[in-house]
C-alpha cells in the first residue's frame, strides 16, 4: 500500500463497508470506489466523502483495483465473485467480513480465476444498527481481526491483509484454519446472539420490562436487535458448531438451575466462582 | 430532607453503601455516617470524604439518625435489623438495595419496632467490582429504582425515599408489591447473571477466547464476574421465580436450536424478528 497507485473497491456500502472506506483513507489509497445496488447509498457516500466514486456496475472499479473488499452477506459475495470474476484486474487481490468460514471458504475458492488471491478475513466488529449513515471507524479500534489462511494465499498477501487491518486500528490479529475460526466463533458470536434472542423472547412478565432493568439486562439483549436475514444465512452456515455450542450452554444451565432447585450451596458457589474467575482471566 | 438536622447512616460501606453516601450528599444532610466492620473501610470513607464519620458500633450514628440505609447482604440486614432495633431514633425510616423482597420483606417487618418504618426499595444499578473505592455516584444516573410498599409504611415516607431517589439522579421511580417485584426481578436480573455465568462456563474451546471475541461475547459476559456470595443468597432467596424464568428460557433456546437443527428458515425469521421488534420497542 506504499504504491501511489493503489486503488481499492468496496462492495456492499452498508455499516461495515461504509466504516472500511473510512478507516481505509487513513492509508492514503489513490482511490476508494464504491459499489453498491442503492444509487441512494452510492451519493450519500460520496456526499460524505466516504468513497471517491460509486457504481451500480461493478465492472469500472474491478478493472482498476489492487484491492477489493467484500462487505455483502456471504450468499452474495459468492454471487459477486462468480458474476464478475472477469472483471477483476490481474493479480488483484479480495478479502471479505464474512462471520463463517468454511465451507464458505471452500465454494469461493472453486471460483476464483488463477491469479486472483482471495485472503478471508473477520473483522470482529459491529454495531446493532445497519446502514452507512452508521459508518464509523471507530467500531474497529482496539477490536479483534481473524485471518484464515489458505493453501491458495501468497505470504505477501496475507501480509497486506494484516498492516490493513493494523492500520485500521485493530488490537489484535490471530491466524487461525477456517474450521478453528467457525468452532470458535459458534461460541463466542453466534452462541450469545442466540442468546440474546433467546432471553428478550422469554419476557412473558406483561409489564414494560424497560423500567425494571439493571445494565445486565441491556447489556444481554443490545443484540437481539438482529439482522434477521444476515444472522439466518450465518446460523445455517455454521449450524453444526453452533448446534454444538448450544448443547454445551444447555447443559452448564441446566447443571445450574439444579443446584439453585436442590439448593444445593456447594455446587452453586463452585459454578459462580469458575465464571467469575474465567471472566477475569480473560484477555 | 429539607429539615436542617437531617442525618443519615448508612450501614454497610461497599460498593453500593459508598456510591448512596456519595449520591446522598447532593441533598446536604446535616451529617451522613457510616457503619462497617471493617476499620480500613471506615477510615477511608473519611478520607475520602465520602462519610463525615465511621463506627463499627452502630449505636451511636442509629440514636441519632432519621434515615437509614441498609446496604449489606439480605440476611446480614434481618441480623442488624434483630440486634440493634432498640438504638434505632423515635420515627427513624429504613430503606435498603435489596435484590429479593417478598420474604424477605415479610420476614424483616416481624422485626421493627412499631414507630420504625421500612420502605423497602430496589435500585438498579451497579458495577461488576466491589468495595468502597470503586464507588461512585455515577452508576445511579438514568437507573431504575423499584419502591415495593407494605401496608405498614406511611405515604409521606414513601414519598421522601422517591424524592431521594430521583434526587440522587435515577430516571424512572415504580412502585410494585413485593411478589411482583421478585418475578420481574426473577427475569430482568437473575436469569441475565443465570446465563452469563452459564455461557462463561460453556467456554471449551481450549483457545485464548478474549481474541477471538467481538463486543457481543464481552457485553454478555461482563456480568459473569459475579459475586457469589451474594448472588448464592438471592438466587436461593428467589427460588421459584427464578426456576420458572429459566425453564421459559430454556423452552426458547430450545425451540431456536430446533429451528436451526431443521433448518426451517421461517420458523427462525419468525424468531428472530420477533425478538429484534421487541428489543427496539423497549424503553
């Protein structure tokens, strides 16, 4: 990204893609295009000077760009790169924000033209609003970035994933197999979301629960507030981890209520002291 | 609390005992005491100023008090209430932070003196520390705060602990009996602590989780660094309320696992919606 003609395209100009394109101009690129299917998104971006230009049609920027940025649900970014693999300059190279891996990994490589290196990546990072009038940079400083390496990736490559991901204020970036980062992320994003639907669905109370909560309750929930569409696609790719996370959840709730209905002291205090030790501990 | 000579103790000089005294001075009381067992507590809760004196002997600060606020553990409040109501002042009102009421409430006023009045009370609001140097007033700013009555109590001095709480910065003041108090509580705090406790405990991945985590994870943890000495008391002094929470949630997660198992995308839209409307609707 020294190159002073670095140019780079992202598609799908929503929160997350809107809020690459801004922390992406710190790095100084030559140009940042948009592409997206709203002309509405589109203007408004450039209007925010979010993006240099943005195009319906893809096919301008692709031919021009060093780097692309998929920032569309994951069906989509395997309809894109099938649609316009043509289009893309010779050795561009793409990486992605998709929450699963791979199988996903697996169907996207079968598409990808011999010198184009697809480096996937998730960056850990969100909001519980979507939209590009959202788009913050901010969201991703001190965050967590996953890469997950393939046989396919040039070392350099992976390489410039990784400064682009530093520069744009990411804490802390891990390498890990496709099939670590679904095992993990079942636990730690999916598991919680299915969760959070989970408990705001348990309110049977009839009251305006609103007024008789603490931050425990808003906290769990901040993220109910789903996108139904994008966390479907997100559940059924990733649905034997998550199945699996979900086993293992039911079954510490269920240890758990039993020792509250036996009162059992013992059991309860030896439950709530590993919780609250492993929550310490973690980094 | 307009009378000049107003003066408050507050037993028990934690967290939430220093973070009161600290919310207290706002409404200049002609003195606010603290009462602890602990001597280092004492002295630095003079130090810092956030007491005019401490004493571990409760006697003296009670003669003189018109409000006190009990701020320890439910079953240490029904010991300190048992041994030292006789010093208790002519008229003196008694609040409390209590987690659970109905029992307890029950309980606590076999023990008062005729001329003592109990309004029993819930603030919502905390921190995920403990002791008197995390304190701070801030933590009641735009809370919830639950005034459950007793046919025992005296208009005028429910009025003065709602005064107090919105003077000491909470946003919404209800007032509810004490059984429904315990099972919207049940549901809005004790299940939330149920399920970060489970899903913390849940964590088998054998990897540095804390990088591989978004603000989901951390948001639906934090409160995993629970207390368990207190927690074990209120769970136990909330049995069936809480038992019957957790098996609503249970039949819900269940019922969004089988979604996914089958993947019956319309059965989960269904879910996911319902659960993101109702997030949005809550105040």
């Amino acid at each position: 990204m020294e190159d002073t003609d670095f140019k780079i395209t992202i598609i799908g100009l929503g929160l997350i893609g809107g809020s690459y394109a801004l922390a992406l101009k710190e790095l100084k690129p030559s140009k940042i295009y948009g592409v997206d299917i709203s002309e509405e998104s589109l203007r408004l971006g450039e209007a925010m000077e979010v993006i240099d230009k943005g195009y319906t049609d893809p096919k301008e920027p692709l031919m021009e760009s060093d780097l692309v940025i998929m920032c569309v649900y994951p069906k989509l970014v395997k309809e894109f790169i099938k649609d316009n693999m043509d289009y893309f300059k010779m050795n561009a190279v793409i990486t992605d924000v998709t929450g699963i891996k791979s199988q996903f990994v697996e169907e996207v490589n079968g598409l990808l033209r011999e010198d184009i290196d697809f480096v996937f990546a998730h960056p850990m990072a969100g909001r519980e609003f979507s939209g590009l009038k959202y788009a913050s940079k901010e969201i991703f400083k001190g965050a967590n970035f996953i890469i997950t390496p393939t046989d396919r990736n040039k070392e350099q490559n992976i390489k410039l994933i990784e400064n682009m991901a530093i520069k744009m204020g990411f804490k802390n970036i891990e390498k890990v197999k496709p099939e670590i980062h679904d095992k993990i992320i079942g636990f730690t994003s999916q598991l919680p979301h299915v969760i959070a639907v989970s408990l705001v669905n348990s309110d049977n109370s009839g009251l305006d629960t609103g007024k008789f909560t603490g931050d425990s309750y808003r906290d769990l929930t901040r993220i109910a507030r789903i996108n139904t569409k994008l966390w479907s696609e997100l559940f059924l790719g990733n649905k034997e981890n998550l199945i699996n996370e979900i086993n293992e959840f039911q079954q510490n709730i269920a240890e758990l209520k039993n020792a509250i209905e036996n009162e059992d002291i013992e059991t309860l205090n030896k439950i709530l002291s590993r919780a609250s030790k492993k929550r310490e501990e973690m980094s």
